[in-house]
C-alpha cells in the first residue's frame, strides 16, 4: 500500500534533505514556526518497524513538500 502527501508550507531546500528525519531538526524555514521537530523522525521509525518505506521526492525545491510512505500489506 502506497500514500503520497503534500503540504502547502514552503518547500524544502535541498541541503536540508539529509537531515529532515533528525530527531528535534527544524530547518532555517522552520524556525519562528510551530512545531517540535519531530514529527518526520516519528515517521520514520514507525514505517520502518512494520517494514515499510519512505521517500521525499526531489526536484521540489521552491514548491510544497511531498513525502511518500510504502508499507506493506497487512499478513
């Protein structure tokens, strides 16, 4: 089972990208907004317990973010 998900928030800049699943990380555009940091780091850990996946495409740099989630089908 496959989702994709998008925001309407500013992109996100490539340099970023290696470390948006870091526990507490808030990018530049991040700062002075609500949040904790947290909530990639919690996806990715809860998708890769149940053997799943999870990608940001690139070349969104400038547009909304899209993140994408592959898991596995229930047994």
């Amino acid at each position: 089972m496959a989702w994709l998900a998008a925001d309407d928030r500013p992109g996100l800049p490539v340099e970023a990208r290696e470390r948006v699943s870091d526990r507490f990380y808030r990018g530049v555009q991040g700062r002075g907004q609500a949040g904790s940091g947290l909530g990639l780091a919690i996806v990715q850990r809860a998708v890769a317990r149940v053997g799943g996946g999870w990608c940001l495409p690139t070349g969104l740099e400038g547009a909304s973010c899209c993140g994408a989630l592959d898991m596995p089908a229930a047994r």
